[in-house]
C-alpha cells in the first residue's frame, strides 16, 4: 500500500495555487524524510480565463526544480473538462523525465471520454491515475458502472473520490467490493473531511485492500479539506509498525498550521451538512470564504438544495424608464426615486 500527498494540489483551491517559496521548500524536505511515496504538485493545464497560480500550471522550470530537491517521485493532475487530446502530447511532453504519474480527475459520466485521453498519456510512458468523483452517487449509475472493465490495461490506478464527503466505512466496503468485481486495476482512495471520517474510511479502504490512499499535511484541501497526512501517518505508526520521521512530519505541519490560521481550512456545520447530504463544496466553500453569510442561512440554503428548492427567485422588472431615473437596492427593499 503506497501513500500519495497531495498537500500542494488541492490545498490551491485555498490559495489559488500560490505557495510561499520557504513553505514548498520545507515541505519538500519533510517529505524526503517521510514514508510517502509519491507528491502531487500541482495541476498541468492550458490557460484559462481568471488568475490561476503557478501551482496550477505547473510549468516547466517548477517541476524541474521540484526534481531536483525531491526524492519521492512527481505527480501532476489533468483536469478531464479542460484538456483535449490533441493537445496532450504538448502539455505532457517537457514533464517527460520529471513526472511518473499522471493523473486524471474524472466525472463519471465522462469516463469512456477520459480512457480515450488516458491511452494517449499512457502511450507518452507516465503511469496513469484515474481520480473519479461522485464515488456515493456511483451505484445508481449502471451504464458508468458497465464501463469499468474498459479501464483494465489503461490505468495503473481507479481512484475512489469521496467528493462530497459523506460516505460511511460501510460504503466504502460496499463501493470497494463493487469495483473490484468489475476491473482488476488497482484501487486507490480519496477522502473528504466533512464529517470527520476521512481517517476511518481510510483504514477501511487500506483494509479492502486498496494499493494507494491520499493524504494532505493539516488536511488542506478543497472545502472541509482531506485526510491529515499527520494523522494518517500516527496511526499507521501505531496501527503497523510503520516507520516515522516525527521531527520532520512535526516541522512540516507547524509551517502549514501557521497558513491554516488564515484561510480556516476544515470541516464546520454547512460542511457537515453539504457532506451528510452529498451537495457540493464550491458553494459551501464560497459562502463560507465570505464570511458574511450566517451558519444558519447557509444550512438553509443547503436544506433547499438538497430537497430542489431554488433560493433566489427571479424579482419583477422596472421597465418604465420615463417615471424613474434611479434605483437603489438596500438588502431586500428596492426603493426607487422618481423624476
């Protein structure tokens, strides 16, 4: 069973993929020292519109540094919506050499789209992850479910994603067990924090058997966050003899703890409740990020979500132009001044 952080990638969504050089180079160095095997650094994307940090991108004199003071071996991620095939062998090719894995994150509605693009990297010499999302939502998709056996012989890796954060050690085994009878790939996992059970779904995924499992330093990640590396590391020191560094997980954690007090990253009851109900974290991650929404009015937009109810409604539209010449929103109350 191998251990892939992924502190640099996901942990971007709280930075924009900007990391403080001191920072990198202290993680770095933790994790030469650290039973992990492998350190996903980043996305590799084309342009897209807005900012995005170098992280993201990951260009070539990033990864060519990374290189040269780590000793785990590189991974960077390919968002499936954002990359078309011909454009692969560009994008791919100066991390030749640098890179060992490459992997995919995938919505499952797309995957036989995504093993089209996957042949192409594999062909290029990487091996091959597939991140695929939704794992709660997967049993009630047969036709997803019936493409599994298209992934043997393509992917070194199936990623199981806990994208929302909510399942249970009992779905794990279930989901773990479902998968297994439809491909011979090896089987990774990816837990969410939502309801504080990344840990113990963990465990229980290592316990089914999985090959490969995700962990971040402190649990940076998207919304709730992940699995603390830390945490994870502690209970396989206990739990399996498994040989650790705690001067240099120690020094690792307090660097990231010191970002954590800006960004507040971690689990919180709009995101107990997004995971508990399998809603999505960008807008429990957005509303939360701004901070002048109460708990209490984020819950009950997630309520409304999860039974399909529409928070904002269309207002009625002030067309006479010639009676009013502005108009001032305050709160809810439109107040208009006439001429």
């Amino acid at each position: 069973m191998k251990i892939l952080d992924c502190t640099l990638r996901d942990g971007g969504y709280y930075t924009n993929w900007d990391f403080d050089k001191n920072l990198v180079d202290t993680y770095i160095t933790a994790m030469n020292d650290l039973p992990v095997d492998y350190l996903e650094v980043g996305y590799r994307s084309p342009k897209l519109s807005g900012y995005y940090g170098e992280y993201f991108y990951c260009p070539d004199f990033v990864l060519k540094k990374l290189a040269l003071i780590s000793n785990k071996k590189l991974v960077i991620i390919l968002d499936e919506k954002n990359i078309d095939i011909e454009t692969v062998e560009e994008l791919l090719k100066p991390c030749l050499g640098i890179i060992t894995m490459v992997r995919i994150a995938i919505d499952p509605e797309k995957l036989l789209r995504a093993i089209d693009l996957a042949k192409k990297v594999k062909s290029m010499g990487f091996e091959l992850g597939f991140n695929v999302m939704y794992m709660s939502k997967w049993k009630n998709l047969p036709e997803f479910l019936s493409n599994l056996k298209y992934v043997d012989g393509v992917a070194d890796y199936f990623y199981m994603v806990d994208s929302y954060g909510g399942v249970y050690p009992n779905d794990v085994k279930e989901i773990y067990a479902l998968v297994r009878s439809q491909m011979q790939t090896k089987i990774g996992f990816h837990g969410h924090n939502n309801l504080e059970l990344g840990l113990i779904n963990t465990l229980t995924a290592i316990e089914c058997g999985a090959d490969m499992v995700d962990a971040t330093i402190t649990g940076m990640g998207r919304g709730a966050g992940n699995l603390k590396t830390e945490l994870l590391l502690t209970a396989l020191n206990q739990k399996n003899n498994l040989e650790v560094d705690f001067n240099a997980l120690s020094s690792v954690t307090d660097a990231f703890s010191q970002l954590q007090k800006e960004y507040e990253w971690g689990t919180n009851l709009p995101y107990m409740v997004s995971g508990a109900n399998s809603l999505p974290q960008k807008d429990v991650m957005d509303w939360v990020g701004k901070r002048y929404y109460s708990y209490n009015s984020i819950i009950r937009a997630l309520s409304n979500q999860s039974k399909g109810i529409k928070d904002n409604e269309t207002l009625n539209e002030y067309h006479p132009v010639e009676v009013f010449k502005r108009a001032l929103i305050v709160g809810e109350v439109i107040v208009l001044e006439s001429i």
